[in-house]
C-alpha cells in the first residue's frame, strides 16, 4: 500500500506542476505571437497608419531639388538667348 500511495502522490505532484507551468503564458511559435489566457483583459496597442512610402522625406526633397535644378536651367536658357 505505501509503494501505491507513494506513486500516486508523484503523479499528483507532476500533474499539477505541468498544470500550473502550461497556462496563462504569452508563447511565441514561428515568429508568431499567441495570446494569453488574459487576451481579453489586455491593453490594445494602436499604431497610427503612416506614410505609404517610408522614405517620403527623402522622395519630397529629391522632386524639391528637381523641380529647383529645372528652374534654373531655364533660367539660364532664357537669359543665354538660346
């Protein structure tokens, strides 16, 4: 009888371990985030939407500098004479 009992109390004790190590964790598998079992309680995080481009900084001073270079070509055109 003891030899039983002895048995069933590390069954009981491994079950609950892996019982209480299983849950309510946020995991990560493959790159993708699986939720809690708090999901519904969380905070959203909301990111505004942004530029479509992410280097329209950059795309509006090249066409600044385009539109400037052009306006200055002909203004030395016109004033050349040709």
């Amino acid at each position: 009888m003891k030899a039983k009992s002895g048995w069933h109390m590390y069954l009981i004790a491994g079950l609950l371990i892996s019982a209480t190590s299983t849950g309510c964790l946020q995991t990560t598998i493959g790159g993708q985030t699986l939720p809690s079992a708090y999901y519904l309680d969380d905070d959203v995080q909301y990111f505004p939407k942004g530029p479509e481009q992410k280097l329209s900084r950059q795309i509006r001073a090249l066409e600044k500098y385009k539109a400037e270079r052009q306006a200055s070509q002909q203004g030395l055109d016109e004033s050349s004479g040709y």
